[in-house]
C-alpha cells in the first residue's frame, strides 16, 4: 500500500509521513508500520482480502474487548474497508518493545522468569472474556476437530513410530475436556507474539488466529514454541496464571492439547511450509521427550 493510499482511503491517519512493509509471520494479512516523522512508528496497519471483512471485523471487536481490560495490547484505532482496493483494514497504535523470541535469550534467567511471570497474568486477564452463549461445549467441537485432522494426517503420507502411543493417551484423557470453561483464546500466544522494552513485559499482539473454548488450550505453545527459546520463561507463565498454585487437572490438559496437536502439525506444514517438515518433526520430538512419549502429564523440564 503506498502513502497516499493511505491518505486518501484513511483520513484519520492524514498525518503519516512514512510507510514500511512488515514481512514476518505467516499470517495471510498484509502488515504496516506508520510513522508520523521521526524514527518511531505510531500506528500498525492490517489490510486483508474484504472477503475477510467479517472476520477481521470479530477480531478487530475483540482487540478492543481485550484493550478495555487492562491487558497491555494494541489500543485499536479505525477499521473499515477500500472497496476500490477490495480490502479491508484495521489500524492499531503501536506498542513499543522487541520481538520475544529475539530479546529473551539476552536476559538472565531471573529477568525471563519474571516476563513469564507478567505474561500468564496478563493471560488470565484476557480468558475473562466469554463466548458467544450459540457455541456447542468445547469438548464437542474439540473432538469433532480431532478427528478431522487425525484422518487428514493418516492421508499425508508421514507416519509417527509413535502414533500409537499419542492416540491411547489421547483417547484416556479425552474425557478431560467434559464441563471445562469456554473463554477467548488468543491461540497464538508465545514469545514471538509478546513484546519486550527495557528488560520487562510490554504486552501481547497479533490476534490472528483468535478462537474460543478452554483456556488452558492457551499454553499449547509454551509446550512447541516457549520453552525452546526459554524455560525461565515458561515455568513463569505458568506459575503467574495460577499464582504458584497449577492445579494438577491443568497438566493433564495441557499434555493431551499437546497430543492433540501432534497430528494437524504435521498436515499443515506439508501444506504450508514443506521445507520445514524436519524442523516440525524435531520440534514434536522435543514434546515426545519432554512427557516420555506421554507417559507423563507434567514436562520434564517444569521444575516450579
């Protein structure tokens, strides 16, 4: 999108002087920073396919319901749409702080715990939301979504040595999801998605891929994602969610989200990103590892 693009479509940003293209992560939206002078950006801009609009509509909505409670997070600014450049859009100002995943390794292991730490109580925060009352419980829709990517995955053409052993602990655990809550997910919430400044937590972006039911589903990728790039950092958030007291039905979903996802992980980077299926496979390995090959619930590494 060029500038005066953004002039003529966006009049509330009349004041941007500069416009730079942001390339990282895989979502489909195309992303902005936007500057009014000087080095700093003020704003992040989001364009989208308009046959997104309702969607991105939903999720600009819940930026501003996740704004309101006090999470630090992308106050939301403007959304609507360019029909002449079949888009839609939502503006964003923009938080200031440093990719997490850049940022933690370069802290002492003090300083990441306690990031961990503000990061599970800012989540918690945001799983006060409630879903629509219309949804079928979670467990239904859950189960209903196993299933799918199960077959997919027996279609793909890669087979785990493991499968057997993930299915049967998949299948005894199933039942834990009966009766649990049905709150927002941020569903994408690890450190490559939370911002640092000054050595401490500055908040949490990129609702892309927003959903709801259980909230424990929210630390899936604490298990693929943050304790690769930080062990400080996972124990942290999940000592600051619960407030040093996990209790002990929390592992067991957190282990069978983990299963669960062991199977659609495969499927979508064969359809996303094939040239990443060993660094996929490594990455499940680390899961297997970390709950020995799922005959433990709680991950070796979390030592409280």
């Amino acid at each position: 999108m060029e500038l005066i693009s953004i002039h003529e479509h966006i009049p509330i940003l009349h004041q941007v002087t500069a416009i730079k293209q942001i390339h990282k992560g895989f979502s489909f939206d195309e992303k902005y920073l936007l500057f009014e002078g000087g080095d700093q950006p003020q704003y992040v801009l989001r364009t989208s396919d308009l046959q997104q609009m309702e969607r991105k509509r939903s999720e600009y909505e819940l930026i501003r319901r996740v704004y309101m409670t006090g999470v630090k997070t992308s106050e939301p600014i403007a959304f609507g749409t360019i029909e002449s450049m079949q888009v839609c859009y939502m503006v964003l100002r923009f938080v200031i702080g440093e990719d997490g995943t850049d940022v933690l390794s370069s802290l002492t292991s003090d300083e990441q715990y306690h990031i961990g730490l503000e990061a599970g109580r800012e989540l918690k925060l945001m799983h006060e939301l409630q879903s629509p009352a219309d949804m079928a419980p979670w467990h239904i829709r859950r189960l209903a979504k196993h299933e799918r990517q199960y077959a997919a995955y027996r279609g793909c053409g890669v087979r785990l040595s493991e499968e057997d052993a993930i299915v049967s602990f998949i299948e005894a655990n199933l039942p834990q999801m009966i009766g649990r809550p049905d709150r927002f997910q941020h569903d994408d919430f690890h450190p490559s998605n939370l911002l640092i400044h000054n050595r401490s937590y500055a908040g949490v972006i990129d609702y892309n891929r927003y959903d709801w039911g259980d909230p424990y589903h929210d630390f899936l990728k604490v298990a693929y994602f943050s304790r690769e790039v930080s062990i400080p950092f996972s124990i942290g958030q999940i000592y600051g969610y619960f407030e040093g007291q996990v209790p002990d039905r929390f592992w067991k979903l957190y282990a069978l989200y983990a299963a669960l996802i062991v199977f659609p992980s495969i499927t979508w980077t064969l359809q996303v990103v094939p040239e990443q299926l060993e660094s996929m496979l490594d990455r499940i390995r680390v899961v297997l590892d970390d709950h020995r090959n799922f005959e433990s619930a709680v991950p070796v590494w979390y030592k409280p």
